[in-house]
C-alpha cells in the first residue's frame, strides 16, 4: 500500500541536466534526483525530488509508439480543468511539448502522499476498512460522472455519444495492431460487442477509462480519496463504462494474477458485493439501481483489459515496456476473452427494485455485532444511567454525558461499530442500517453509543452531502470522531412552523459575515456542553420571492458565538429528556459569522432540508419499530407474571387482542419502513417522497398505540417512573410531531397518491 520507486530503468533514462536547466524558472533547486516508480504498464512515471520539495513527471515512452496512444497533453489538460472544479486530482504544474529536454513530451504534476493499494484485495485491512475504501471510492467515481462537462471547459475533449461503439472498434484496432498471433476469442468477442451495443450509448459524462482502486489516493489515515490518478484514457462518453471497470475485478478469473493489481476478490471479507457497489454509486448520482445491459459493459472491460495486455506484451517485444513482467502479459489474453465470452452471453444487471428487503452480507454482519454489543453492554448499562440522571435530577451536571455512556462509545469505536448511519463511511445501504436502528430503539441512549444519535446524524448528512471542504474539516470531520456534538434550530415558537415557510427567523450580509436574528425552539441536544454549532434555518438574505421554497438559508452557527442565547429547556410530558442533550428554546440576537459558514449558498435552505429528512426520518421510524419490540416485549412479561379475577392477565381476551394488534401493527410498520428504506437504496430520496411520508406517520401511530397498550397492562406503575414505558411515550408521542406533524404527511401522501393514479389513467388512455 506504499509508492514503490527504483532507479530508472535503462531504456526509460534520459538527461537529468537538461531536465534541472528546464525547470530552472520554475523549480529553484540546485540538485534534481529521480526514481521511477514500478508501478504503471504504459506512460513510464518519475519522483523528481529537490531538497524542499518533491514532485511527479509523466512522459511518453521512447521509440515506436502505437496510434493514438499515450497522449500525456490529454492528461494534463482533463487534470488541470479538474483541478480547478474541486475534483481530486493532482495539481498539474507544467506541460513540455520539447522533446529535446528529456526525449519525449512530458508533464509535471504535484507529488499527493497518501496511501495507494496496489493489491484490490487490500490484504492487511479489517473488513470494516476494505467495505469504507472501496465505498469512498465508487463515490467519487459517481461524483465524476456528475460532473457538468461544459462547465470544465473541456471542448472536443471527447466525441461525446456514441462511446461504446467507438471503445469496441478502437479496442479492436488497438488489439489487432499489437497482436502476435491469432486468438479466436478475440475476434469473436470484438463480433459479439458491436452486434451488442446498448441502446443508451448517447448518455454522455467525462469517464476515466482506467478507473480502478490502484489509481486512487487515499488520505494517510482516512478511508477518503485524495487524488484519482492516471487520465491517459480519459474522455466523453457512457459513464457505466468506468463503472464496469471498476467492478471487473469481482469477476476475475481466480489464478489469473499475471497483472499483479488485479486479481479475484471472491471470499474476501469487507469488499462490498457488485450489487452493493452499483446501489452505491446510483444513489450518489440519483439514478435507478437496475442496469439494463451490464454484461456487455462488464464484457467491454474485460476485452479492454485484454487489448491492454496485448499492447503490454507489443512494447516488450518492441523493447520499450514500463512493466518488469511485461513478458508475461501475452498469456492473458485469451482466458480474458474466454471470460468476456462467458459474461457476454450471461445475464447481468444489477440490484432490481423487486427484490426482498435483504440485508447485505456485510449488513448482516454488523447487525449481529451489534446485537451482541447491546446484550454484553448498553442494555446492562441502562440501570447505572438511570442512577446518574436521577442523582443529577436538580443539578446542571445532567447535560453532560455520563460516563458509562462515554466508555461504551470508546468500546463502540474500537470494535469498528460507529457512524453506522452514513453509508460513505460504514459502506451500509439504508436498507442494511435500518435493521440496525431497529435494534438501538430498543434503549433511549443506544444510538448515541454508535455515534448514530439524533440530530447529530442528520447534521453530519448535510455536511457530507452540501458542506464545503473547511465546513468538512472544522465540523464533520470532528461529529464523525464523536469529539463534538451538534444540533439543528429550525422550529420557531411564534409561527405556526408546521409550515416551515413562516419561519421568521432572518439572516442578512453585511459585507463578509452574516448577521442572524430571531428565535427557535426544540432545539435537540443544545444542552449538552459539548454541543459546539449549530444549523440554523433562516429567512434571507436574498429571498426568492417568487418560490416559497427559496426564500430560506441554512447556516453554521458555532454555539459560543457573541449573542447565542440558551433561553431554557423545553420539557416533554414534564421530561427534559437530558439524555438525548434536552430540547432548548435558543435566541440568535445579531449574531454575526463569516459568509463562509452559509451551506450550499443562498436560498438553498429547503433543498438541503429535503436531503437532510429523508434518512434522518428513515432512522426515527425504524428506532420506534425497536420501541415499540421493546414495549410489547415488557407488555408480554407483565401480562404472563400478573393475576386478576383468577386468571392471569394474558388470559382475559382483551390483552390477548392487544398483544395481537401489537404484533400485527409492528410487522406491518416495519415491512412498510424496509421498504422506503430500499426506495432510499434505489431510487433516491426525492423519489422515495411518499414511502417517507407513510412511514412517518405509521410508526409514530404504532408505536404510540403498542407503549399505550404497555401502560394500561402496567395500570399505575406504567405511568410511573419505575419504568420506562412513561418516558416511551413522551418519546414516540413526540414523534407524531417532529419532522412535521401527521397531518402535513397525510397532505404530501393524497397529493402523491392522487398524483400517481392520475398518471396511471392517463396512460391508459
């Protein structure tokens, strides 16, 4: 996982005088050394190194070169119009069109350290690092495929539609002029391809061609991607392409390890399936997960791979290859094709929508983890919480964590149970974290124990999804390692704020800060001390008048801010709920912040809240399925231990009808909170609108119904501080309004609904 240098081979040396007068202007160093790096089959790569800094020079190899091949100034060009968009490459410095400086043309790049893996299997890792590394990377494989390709100013880069058809042809090409001899399947499968092209071969993005995870750079210690390397093959065209590619090596042929990146992955604990792969990267893109003709872009990778071998096996006959074993490249060739062959005339496409709500390996995995985290440790914690809150019930020393909670955070971390929530980090589907929540509802302060807890989850979506990169480093990046935590001030005490538009609360710019006043209440977890910022939903500063919806910004406010004032804690059925931080009224008085702190930019407040809810009510819904488990598991006990009018409580037909209902409403909550889980998966969260909206009022009813069931089981003592079914309650009857009250939520379902069946007869008509 390091970058492995050499001396410079003998047929790649050139002058190293002539490089240092080159670069005189622009690098001021007296000395110049320079190692090759023994990675790479095709443009040789170098570590120039002066005294104070280092860098990296690409080059064209020497003597005979194949059409169109190794075209350093396209590398050059793609990284420098991505560089200045935000994407991670390495910022390119220099381009030398003069091939009297060191023999051929070259360019000359920052030098990024970080980690590179040249092994796909990642052999040393834990299997919760292998799932976060290959997720983090087909992120931002999907973040480069959302690039706006005109925006790059990248004109004629590519050709643009047509991509498939120009790849087979170009590889057919490619292959027949290095070929050394005949090899059917090649030839059969180059036949099969353009016979085969997909119909949406017009879809058109800026793709890499080579996208694979030893291109990649990892932060040192960060399952994050710092620099994507290697655009000798990138252009315009269909971005499946790339992501084939970079699934290729789940489809690997075992004991085909010629070309030592890449080898099979079956039965390698952590790495993600193909299916959860594609879930992955067509949720970060919003796309649906069902990929009509997968094997044909799986069958063009394989058949690239093959051209690429044969050209490997070209240049060490020609004498000028980069690879030391590039003798041994010729003998891939035909199982390549063979392989393609099998693929090809397979049936590939994907994760369907129509599958069960089937967790994924990895899913099951962390989930039985779980399960056994909270029997060995939370729910044997409960009584010592209890006690902490009791003995602390008049003192300020409440808002603060108890330290049994703050141990089993340190015992989550460390086995690898943390920040589950968030698939870019826990390599979790939502369909996958929704079993998970289910089993941290069953104690009020489980999630928290997970780093999971509310409303820090929803702030750290909204970071990771909209935040800058110093929005990232000061906040997400400390919520993530649970240093800090956070909350949300939407709700306003003097507007109806069921209608979240009535906000009132104002920001406004004033040079390079914003100023923000008003008022907002239950604001959750402000009361904890280490609740250090805010997101705080304001009106301004450039209202769109003309869109109800884009009138309103969020902000980053940090809570020790001149005029942040917590007023008072707000209290549930006379609960303050201080384990979960409390619910504060909070006012802003000309509270002043650098413009830097604005989310997203102006006026974008709804839409970031559109993606912030989603998951965060997905987690809600599926933490009360757990509630209520929890409930009518204690129902059951009471119900089987207690006695009245000679017979035991269960006996009486009236509580056996309750714990039926219980158990019917329950199952029916949770196959309808999986399945907009799945919709999350599969279609997105502005599609997945009105499962989101079900659920929400669904669970909140059925929870309040099973715990009210409990209570009347209970009679007095339900009611009671002796148990938890009273605390239950304020929870889950609080939810029926949280998040917008049910009402609103049946509004957007007849909408929706309504919505869908007018399409249906119309397209009947």
């Amino acid at each position: 996982m390091d970058e492995l240098t050499t001396p410079v081979r003998q047929q790649h040396k050139f002058n190293v005088g002539r490089l240092q007068d080159y670069l005189s202007v622009s690098v001021n160093a007296a000395t110049l050394a320079v190692r090759q790096f023994s990675a790479g089959q095709s443009n040789p790569t170098f570590l120039i190194e002066t005294p104070s800094k280092s860098y990296v020079l690409r080059k064209k190899p020497p003597g005979e070169l194949l059409p169109g091949a190794h075209k350093v100034d396209r590398e050059y060009r793609v990284q420098r119009a991505l560089c200045s968009a935000g994407f991670p490459v390495p910022q390119p410095l220099l381009h030398c069109t003069d091939a009297d400086v060191i023999g051929t043309e070259f360019y000359m790049m920052e030098h990024v350290k970080g980690r590179i893996f040249r092994d796909l299997r990642l052999l040393g890792m834990s299997p919760v690092e292998r799932t976060a590394l290959y997720v983090a990377a087909v992120e931002v494989l999907a973040k480069l495929h959302s690039l706006d390709v005109a925006s790059l100013n990248l004109e004629g880069y590519g050709r643009g539609a047509g991509y498939c058809k120009r790849q087979v042809s170009t590889w057919t090409k490619q292959y027949t002029a290095a070929a050394h001899r005949d090899i059917p399947a090649m030839n059969e499968l180059s036949d099969w391809l353009m016979k085969n092209l997909p119909a949406n071969d017009n879809e058109v993005t800026l793709v890499h061609g080579d996208y694979r995870l030893d291109n990649l750079i990892f932060h040192p210690t960060e399952a994050r991607v710092i620099a994507v390397l290697d655009w000798e093959l990138s252009t315009t065209g269909q971005p499946l392409a790339d992501l084939a590619y970079f699934l290729m090596p789940h489809y690997w042929p075992p004991g085909l390890n010629v070309i030592n990146t890449l080898g099979s992955l079956k039965g390698i604990e952590g790495v993600p399936t193909v299916g959860d792969l594609i879930s992955i990267y067509c949720r970060c893109r919003g796309i649906p997960s069902a990929l009509p003709q997968l094997n044909f872009y799986v069958a063009l990778s394989f058949f690239k791979m093959a051209g690429i071998a044969q050209g490997v096996y070209a240049r060490h006959l020609l004498g000028n290859a980069s690879a030391p074993n590039a003798d041994q490249f010729g003998q891939c060739v035909e199982p390549l094709a063979e392989v393609a062959l099998q693929i090809a005339h397979g049936s590939l496409t994907g994760p369907t929508e129509n599958r069960l709500f089937l967790q994924t390996a990895r899913g099951q995995a962390v989930l039985q983890q779980v399960k056994d985290f909270m029997t060995q440790f939370v729910l044997p914690a409960q009584e010592e919480v209890a006690e902490y809150y009791s003995k602390h019930a008049q003192s300020s020393q409440r808002w603060h964590t108890p330290q049994t909670i703050e141990d089993l955070k340190v015992k989550a971390r460390e086995a690898g149970l943390w920040n589950l929530f968030l698939p870019a980090v826990s390599g979790l589907s939502q369909l996958d974290y929704a079993y998970i929540a289910e089993e941290t509802g069953r104690c009020l302060f489980a999630p928290e124990v997970f780093n999971c807890q509310a409303p820090d989850t929803g702030n750290m979506e909204v970071l990771h999804m909209f935040g800058s990169d110093e929005q990232k480093r000061r906040w997400l990046e400390p919520l993530l390692r649970g240093e800090i935590r956070s909350c949300f001030c939407m709700t306003e005490p003097d507007v109806a704020s069921s209608d979240a538009t009535n906000m009132e609360c104002t920001v406004q710019r004033d040079e390079d800060h914003y100023v923000i006043n008003g008022k907002k209440w239950w604001s959750s977890g402000a009361g904890n001390p280490q609740c250090k910022v805010a997101i705080v939903m304001c009106r301004g500063p450039s209202p769109d008048v003309g869109s109800r919806h884009g009138q309103h910004s969020m902000i980053l406010v940090p809570m020790d801010t001149p005029g942040v004032k917590q007023v008072r804690p707000l209290t549930v059925f006379g609960q303050d709920d201080a384990v979960h931080g409390g619910h504060f009224e909070v006012h802003f008085e000309n509270v002043r912040v650098p413009a830097c702190n604005m989310i997203l930019g102006e006026g974008r407040g709804f839409e970031i809240a559109q993606g912030r809810l989603g998951p965060g009510r997905l987690h809600h819904c599926m933490r009360a399925v757990g509630l209520a488990e929890f409930a009518l598991e204690l129902l059951c006990q009471r119900a089987a231990t207690r006695q009245t009018f000679g017979k035991k409580l269960y006996q009486h037909e009236v509580v056996a009808h309750w714990i039926a209902e219980c158990r019917l409403m329950i199952e029916q909550t949770r196959l309808l909170t999986l399945h907009a889980a799945q919709a999350l998966d599969t279609v997105g969260s502005r599609a997945a609108r009105k499962q989101i909206a079900m659920i929400k009022v669904a669970a909140a009813r059925m929870a309040c119904k099973v715990v009210d069931c409990a209570i009347q089981v209970y009679g007095g003592a339900g009611v009671s501080g002796d148990f938890p079914l009273a605390q239950m309650y304020s929870y889950v009857r609080t939810l029926r309004i949280a998040d917008g009250p049910d009402e609103v939520h049946l509004s957007s379902i007849a909408h929706l609904e309504l919505r869908d069946q007018l399409k249906k007869t119309q397209a009947k008509l």
